[in-house]
C-alpha cells in the first residue's frame, strides 16, 4: 500500500459566488494532489461548500427562495468550476448533506461528553428587526434605538453552548512550541502566536436567533454555529464521525489544510482545540495564504475589479487553461504578501515561461531530432554526459518542495532545466554541427541528452501544466510506469519515435486591463 497524502481546501460559501480567490486555493491544492499522485502517493483531495448560517438564509430570503434552493443552485455552480479548471477533488463535501449533519451531531455530542462544551449566557442591547445585538457604546449612541428602523432596543438575554478554548491554551501553547511548522508561512504563525499571548476567550458555538443549521442535539431551538459545522467537514468526509467510511480513515489527519489567510484563527486554534477534545490526530500543517488584490486594489463588489468567472475564463480563451493556472501557481499569494492581479503580469508570464521556454525548448529538440535523425531518438555514446546527474538532483529537489508546499520552487526547478538546455543548445550550436555529415555523432548525443532532459522536465511540469503536458511526454517517446521510472535517466531508448510540438501559440498583445 503506497504512503498516503491529503489535502483540503475551504468550504466555501454559497453565499457568494465563485471568483479568483476560490479558484485560486483550490488550484493550488490540485497541483499538490496531482503531484502526489504522479509520485505514486495514495492521494485524498477534498473541497466542498459552507451552506448553513444566516447570510445564506438571509440571502435565499432576498432570491426568494428556499435555503436549500440557494444552496443547491450555487453549490452546482461551484461544482461546474471544479469541472472548468479541471480539479481532481475525489470528493465534495456540502455541509447540507446528510452524512455531515449526522456526524456534526454526533462530534458535537462527543465533544460535550469529554466535558469541552458549557451552557453561558449574554446579555445586551438587542435590535430586533436586525437581529443583531448592539455593543454598550453603539447602542448608546443610537440613543437605545436602532440605527436602522429607529425602533426602541431591547433588553435580550440569550443562552447558548459555549465551546471552553480557554481550557486547551497549554496544550496549544505546547503544540506551537513542538512544531515550528504546524502554522505556515512562519509570518502567519508569529501573527497566532501573539494573539495567543492575549488569552483565549470561550467560543460561543450555538445560536437562537435562526434556523438554517444543524439543530443542537439535545436542545431544540439552538442550531450549531456555523463555524463549527464547516471546520467539522474535514473529519466528516472521511467519516471519522460514525466509521462509515472506512475505507478513507487512512487519510486522517490531512498532511495540509489550506486556507486565506483571513480564517487562520479557526484553522490554527480553534479547530486543534476541538480535535484535541475529540482525541484526534491533528492534520501536520495549516498553511495560510494571502491574497489576491486586483489592479492595485482589494477586490470589492462596489469598484467593480473583482475578477469573476468571467473574466477568469476570458484568460482561459485568450491564453489556454496552462496559462491561468500557471500563473496562479507561480505568481500568487502562496507567501506572507497580497499580490496584484495584473493582466500585463500574466501576459509576460505566458510569453516567458511557456511560450519561450517549454514550448520553444520542447519544438527545437523535437525538430532537430525530426530533421536530423528522422525523428528517432540518437545514440548517445556519452551517456548523458553531465545531464543525469543534474536532472537526478532536480527531480530530487522538486520532491522535497513538493513535501513543502514550495510550488513556485518546484516550478523553477522543471525551468532551470528548461532553460540549462537552451543555454547548452546556444552554446554547442548542434544546428551547425548536422551540416558536418562527419560530426554526425556528436550532434546525436548533444540531442539526446537535450531530449531527455526535456522529457524529464516535462513530467516535473504535469501537475502544474495538466492540459499541454500529455502532448510533451507523447512527443518525447511516450515513455510509460511509475515515478521512479518515468524520472529514470534513459527511459527514453535509441531509437524511440519522437515527434515535433508545439505547445504553447504566441498571443501578441496583453488585451487592456
Ligand atoms: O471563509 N485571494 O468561505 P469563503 C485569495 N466558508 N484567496 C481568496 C480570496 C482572495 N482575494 N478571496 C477568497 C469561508 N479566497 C468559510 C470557510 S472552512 C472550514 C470554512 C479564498 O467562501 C481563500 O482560500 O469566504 C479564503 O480562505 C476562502 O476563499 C474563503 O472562502
């Protein structure tokens, strides 16, 4: 049985609909997935949607129509995505399914017989038509009224279930200090450890004040919070809630939770906590990205540059599928800094790197060898010559930032490849040496050696370039098998057939931000 990966994305919200931050997550996710695949990894890659609490009933109420028609119809649409960009989730949770809602009852029913969940109260100034309560100073501001309808304040009191995190600090304290790597980047990790250092309050975890949840068990008329319900996904897809997936246990804990970097808190703390109470393994890493701003701002409804889906599928048109994804992988938020989604940037990207270098490098070998060799791969009576252990040392350094989550590194290291064979062909001229019919075999070993790396480069890229990549590895021999086989120096036999590519068409201009 081959070692197993996993990996999880956000739930998202059916209350909005899909846009480049979505795509952006869920794509990095499928590139780790893919990658763990390709290496033969027993691989779990889960992504869903969040569709309780009262945003979502508030807006099905403003579509008139049902929560669960709002969820339905924009969960499908978040499914259709999936499909668009060609993710390999082997799963899609949705916290209205059965199987979830079951096991949240159960895990939460767990979580109060390990004594981690307490019955508070809180009191304070109520806005009924708002269904919001006021703080002490805003509603004395709005002289008791409220700011919206203008209608006297009340005086509530609400009783609910209260998840006792305070209780867990020193074993969270205990679970940073042991592991350096628990909270990446190490940016994101120091910003937990100082809120940490403020104190942890107890987490109200049900709510009164509406329905659209699942119900408390035990205690009708509280709906568990929203919150608590989608972190839980993680562990219900697997079912670790009722053991009625027993055949997806083995992917517990999950090697990576990623996330924006705007819902860390719950992902580093709370969500530990909770798994500490359950008696859970927790997942190795949660790694919190940041995010994209879109022509030099944040993306925001009312300015009108948020990049939705159809504009994320204008790129795809103009550029290809390889070039998007591409681009979110190498140039995106992956590290401790927003980036701006400049579509001059994305342009360069695409001419540079996959117009310029994977393309270009692929086609010159395989037109070379078509030309000079009639399109079977040369003898090299060098055996490679330096190339098999450069090539052994890349393959070797993609698996180690793969393990990391390094993508935009693993990337350069299938470039630095690319470019080391233009670099060689520039300098060893084999288009001039074929004219010297004598010189015959030194021009074959130059190309083999080329092809190979290429093709070895090549099966770096496929996580990253899913669509263009097959194309690559059929023109380069088509050579077949695992992992071990397929990065093997010398895969690709003399007098294999190679045909010439061309992968990546030139587009001339970047059209106008
Ligand atoms: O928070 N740049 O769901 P959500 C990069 N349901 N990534 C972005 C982004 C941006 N501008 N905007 C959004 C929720 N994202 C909860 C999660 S998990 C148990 C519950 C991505 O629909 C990023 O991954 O608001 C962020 O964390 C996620 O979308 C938020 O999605």
């Amino acid at each position: 049985m081959p070692a197993t990966a996993s990996i999880t994305t956000p739930i998202y919200y059916v209350n909005d609909r899909p846009h480049i931050g979505h795509v952006y997550t869920t794509t990095l996710c499928d590139a780790w997935a893919r990658a763990m695949r390709l290496r033969g990894r027993d691989t779990f890659f889960l992504t869903g949607t969040d569709e309780h609490g009262v945003k979502v009933e508030k807006s099905a109420a403003a579509n008139g129509v049902s929560p669960q028609a709002w969820a339905d119809r924009n969960a499908a649409e978040f499914e259709a995505v999936l499909r668009l960009f060609q993710q390999t989730n082997d799963d899609f949770i949705r916290t209205t399914q059965p199987r979830h809602e079951r096991q949240v009852q159960l895990l939460v029913e767990r979580l109060r017989a390990a004594g981690a969940l307490t019955k508070g109260s809180f009191e304070g100034w109520y806005d009924e038509g708002e269904e919001t309560y006021l703080t002490e100073t805003k509603a004395k501001e709005s002289d008791y009224r409220s700011p919206v309808s203008g209608r006297p304040l009340v005086r509530a009191k609400e009783e609910n279930w209260y998840f006792r995190l305070s209780a867990f600090a020193p074993r969270l304290e205990r679970l940073f200090a042991e592991n350096p790597d628990f909270v990446r980047p190490a940016a994101r990790r120091n910003e937990v450890l100082g809120r940490l250092r403020e104190g942890l309050q107890d987490v109200p975890i049900t709510r009164t004040n509406f329905s659209w949840g699942i119900p408390m068990p035990g205690d009708p008329g509280h709906v568990i919070y929203v919150w608590i319900d989608a972190l839980l996904n993680y562990v219900t897809a697997l079912g670790l809630g009722d053991g009625s997936a027993p055949d997806r246990t083995r992917y517990w804990p999950a090697d990576y939770h990623v996330v924006g970097k705007e819902i860390l808190w719950f992902h580093a703390v709370i969500w530990p906590a909770m798994l500490m109470a359950l008696e859970l393994p927790l997942p190795k890493c949660v790694y919190a990205h940041s995010f994209w701003i879109s022509e030099g701002q944040k993306m925001s409804k009312s300015l009108g540059n948020f990049i939705d889906l159809p504009a994320l599928q204008g790129h795809v048109d103009r550029y290809g599928l390889d070039a998007l994804r591409w681009f979110l992988v190498t140039r995106g938020p992956l590290d401790a800094t927003d980036t701006d989604f400049r579509v001059a940037a994305f342009h360069d990207a695409y001419m540079a790197e996959l117009v310029n270098t994977v393309g270009n490098c692929s086609s010159r070998v395989s037109a070379m060898i078509a030309k000079t060799f009639e399109g079977r791969m040369p003898e090299d009576p060098q055996a490679g010559g330096e190339w098999p252990a450069r090539c052994a040392a890349a393959v070797q350094a993609w698996e180690s930032h793969i393990d990391r989550f390094e993508l935009g590194q693993a990337t350069s290291v299938a470039m630095g490849l690319l470019r080391e064979v233009d670099g060689f062909i520039n300098r060893t001229e084999p288009f001039k040496l074929a004219k010297d019919p004598s010189r015959r075999a030194e021009v074959g070993a130059i190309l083999a050696q080329c092809a190979e790396t290429v093709r070895i480069a090549g099966v770096l890229l496929e996580p990253f370039l899913p669509v263009k990549t097959p194309e690559l590895a059929a023109a380069f021999g088509g050579v077949r098998g695992s992992w071990a086989e397929r990065t093997r120096w010398g895969a690709l036999k003399p007098g294999s057939g190679l045909v010439k590519v061309a992968l990546y068409p030139r587009v001339e201009t970047a059209p106008a931000a």
